[in-house]
C-alpha cells in the first residue's frame, strides 16, 4: 500500500519569510496530492491539491510542486502571517477504480513568530 | 451549509468499557469515511461507506471496531470493549463525488482517551 513521509515535523519561521513542507509517496499510482491545514479545535481543512498531470499549482501564497518522477510533492506558504500557524498534512491517493482513502503524512506543526 | 459534525468532540472512558462515536455528514453527500489519529503519529484511514454500504473497511484495525451506516445518512463508530492503545482523535469525512474530484470534508473530530 501507500506510504507518505513528510518533514519536518516542526517548522518555525518569521513571519513575512516563506515556509516549506516536503513529502514523499512510494505508490506510483497515486494521482492526487491533497494539502490540509487543521487548527486547534477543528478538522483537517483542504487549502490546496494538484493532480498527477500537473506539475505547479498556486493559490495567492501557497504553491504546490509536484515531481512525479521522484515521487516528491511540497508545500510553499510565502509571505506567512501569524494565522498560517496550525498543522499541515499532505496527503496522497489513487482516485482511480473506486479507491478512495487518503494515505496522509505525519503532519507539520508551522509556528509564525510575529 | 452545515458541515461535517461529530458528536461526542471528547469522551473519557476506562479499558473494557464501550463507547460509540457519532457523524452526520454534509446533507446529500454519499461518501462517509472514518479516519483515526493516534497521538503524533499520521492520520489513518479506518473505513469507506457509499451511502449504507462498507466500499472499504481495510482499515479497521479489529474485531473491537463496529461502523454502521443504517439509512445511508449518520453513521456511528463502536468500540467494544475499549482497549489502552484506542485512544485517540477519530475523524469523520464525507465527499459528494468519488474519483479525483472529491473533496473530503472533514469534521472536528472526537477525541477519545481510554484509561
């Protein structure tokens, strides 16, 4: 089955500098690459995805690459500001053939110092 | 729209005792899937229903876990007899569409410590 590794497990940064989250996947057939962002007290949000035939995705300040090849995919938060601090999770499936789980990453706890 | 809700959002209870977890999902999505976070670690898929029918349990980690989804609307989560290392968030998520486009919306979770 899937495995994602994601790092780093913690990432400070100051606020208005950019923030980055790797992971990994081992499952070539994984064609969906979800990011989720969850604050205290609530559930895993969507903030951005991008799907295997795409290489680049951006949403205002965050960006997500995706390198099929090494079967890489990241998150870039530029420009951060305090509200960017939760926790982050990537996320892979294979959306073809009814399979629809997420296999997610380990999470990253993004702190903005003000 | 309301959301995905869960309800208990925390229950304490001691090894050997049951409890049942509770989601209603955003009206008129299909698509439920329970998900469960042990502390620290990634966020584990449990189990897939298409309206009242289990598409995937592969997840369930054993016999102690029962899911239900009775008239394909709210579904609960049965864990008897809790055991130490159940413990953890349990999250519910539902989408309106499979395949590539379906979003999963997920609850605030409910948090589950066994004592």
């Amino acid at each position: 089955g899937e495995n994602v590794e994601q790092h780093p497990s913690t990432l400070s940064v100051q606020e208005g500098d950019s923030a980055v989250i790797k992971c990994t996947y081992s499952d070539s057939a994984s064609n969906y690459f979800p990011w989720y962002k969850q604050e205290l007290g609530k559930g895993p949000q969507l903030i951005i995805d991008i799907r295997s035939n795409v290489g680049e995705k951006k949403d205002q300040r965050i960006a997500v690459t995706l390198n099929k090849t090494a079967k890489h995919f990241s998150l870039h938060i530029t420009e951060t500001q305090p509200e960017d601090s939760a926790v982050y999770f990537c996320a892979a499936v294979d959306a073809n053939f009814g399979n629809e789980k997420l296999t997610f990453g380990t999470g990253t706890r993004l702190t903005i110092i003000p | 729209e309301a959301g995905v809700t869960q309800f208990p959002s925390h229950s304490v209870i001691e090894k050997g005792q049951t409890v049942t977890l509770r989601c209603d999902p955003i009206s008129g999505h299909d698509n439920l899937y329970w998900y469960r976070r042990v502390m620290g670690k990634e966020i584990k898929f449990l189990l897939h229903f298409v309206k009242e029918s289990k598409q995937d349990e592969s997840g369930m980690p054993n016999n102690r876990f029962l899911a239900e989804r009775t008239g394909g609307t709210y579904s609960t989560l049965k864990v008897q007899p809790a055991e130490l290392e159940d413990s953890g968030v349990y999250f519910c998520a539902s989408s309106q569409e499979l395949g590539i486009s379906g979003e999963q919306y997920f609850g605030p979770g409910t948090r589950l410590t066994v004592t």
